[in-house]
C-alpha cells in the first residue's frame, strides 16, 4: 500500500528537524518549499490539506494555468529558469522568485513589478556548464545594481549543485555559497539571509551548511509526471 501524502510529509518533517538539531539551529531557521511542478491541482489540494502553504514551480507557462485552478491565499515561488521576456507573466504569479541569474534578468523583474518583490540571486558555484546561474564574481555588482531599484529586493543566494547519488558530494557546493553569501554581506553592507539549498536527496547536508529553503519534490508528490 502506497504512502499517503500526510505520511510522505511526515517523513520529510522528520528529517528536517533532525538536520536542524543537528546543526544545532531553531527548527524554524528552515521553511518547506513544496516543489508542485508537474503536478496537477488536485495534488496541491492534499498539501494545502495537510497545511502547506509555501509552493514552489519551475516553469511559468505551467503556473499560468495551474494557479488559477489553485485556492488562494498561497506563496508561490518560481525556482526555474525564467527568461527576461517571461518577467512579465512572472511578476503576476509570484511572490518571490528564486533564480535571478543575470542583470538582465533582474531588470527586466524591475520594469514589471507592480509592488515590492523578494528575489534569489541564482549562483552557478560548481562553474558547471549546463546549470544556469551567474558566476560567483559577479553577484557583487547585481548587489549593487539591485540597491538602487525600488521594487526587486535580494534576500539571498540560490544554487543547484550538480546530481551526485552521494548527497556528501554536494557539501562543498553549499558551503561555497554560504561562504559567498558571509563574504557579499561584508562587502556591500546588504544583508542577505536567505540561502535557497537542497532537495529531497541532500536536504540534510543542505540544513548542515545553513540552508533556510529547502525545495522538496519527489518525497512529497512523487516522482515527476
């Protein structure tokens, strides 16, 4: 007999608040960002019935449709990538936006806010080639930039290591945007509290090395549709 939805969260429960203890940090230092991307309305539903409310998509054009259909008075995040020409759309769904990985990019977010709008900068630490985010030595300069825009605010940083089955293999990627982030806080004076790192695989790991959000998919909803 399959798992229920209440049991999968459970488990995902447990596991964090172990992290933290571990770590030694408050429980509540780390939110549950429930990556609903590929699933259907029905299945945010069952979460919001088990009490989530903080959801997280990867892509805007499925958002525009499943949303609606969602009930209101729920946070969604978007943690894909977004192309500068989707700002638009974006800023309607959204109430914080994950992986800004360009000036471009944040501009573009800027121009179409209506109102005020946490974003994460998205870094691509492990200089792998096929992941998006900006290079370590430029986030400075998008810090700055950001300072002088009245709309977009940057809380943090946001990496995706690249896969490794070992989830101690991804510790050196979060520890170097962590590092990043004390560095950044020191250089420009903006505080930047928020680190988005780990997922089902390596949340642990993630907790260990001072992640607030962690994006949990396949061990709420399943595996991907």
């Amino acid at each position: 007999m399959s798992e229920t939805f209440a049991q999968r969260l459970e488990t995902v429960e447990r596991r964090i608040a172990a992290a933290c203890e571990k770590a030694g940090r408050p429980r509540d230092a780390v939110r549950l960002l429930a990556v609903s991307k590929t699933k259907p309305p029905e299945a945010v539903r069952e979460a919001i019935g088990c009490g989530l409310r903080l959801f997280g998509e990867n892509r805007v054009q499925e958002a525009q449709s499943k949303i609606p259909m969602c009930p209101a008075g729920l946070e969604w995040h978007l943690i894909g990538h977004l192309q500068s020409n989707k700002a638009k759309v974006a800023v309607r769904y959204f109430q914080m936006i994950h992986s800004v990985d360009s000036l471009k990019l944040l501009q573009a977010l800027e121009t179409h806010a209506a109102t005020t709008l946490p974003v994460l900068l998205q870094v691509n630490v492990s200089g792998e080639a096929a992941k998006f985010g900006m290079k370590p030595e430029e986030v400075a300069g998008v810090i700055a930039a950001a300072n002088q825009m009245q709309k977009c605010e940057v809380h943090g940083l946001m990496t995706i290591p690249p896969f490794s089955p070992d989830s101690e293999k991804t510790r050196a990627h979060f520890s170097n945007l962590r590092n990043l982030r004390d560095r950044l806080q020191d250089e420009t004076g903006t505080p930047l509290p928020e680190l988005s790192m780990g997922m089902s695989h390596d949340l642990e790991v993630a907790i260990a090395e001072g992640s607030t959000w962690v994006r949990i998919g396949t061990d709420l909803f399943g595996s991907r549709n």
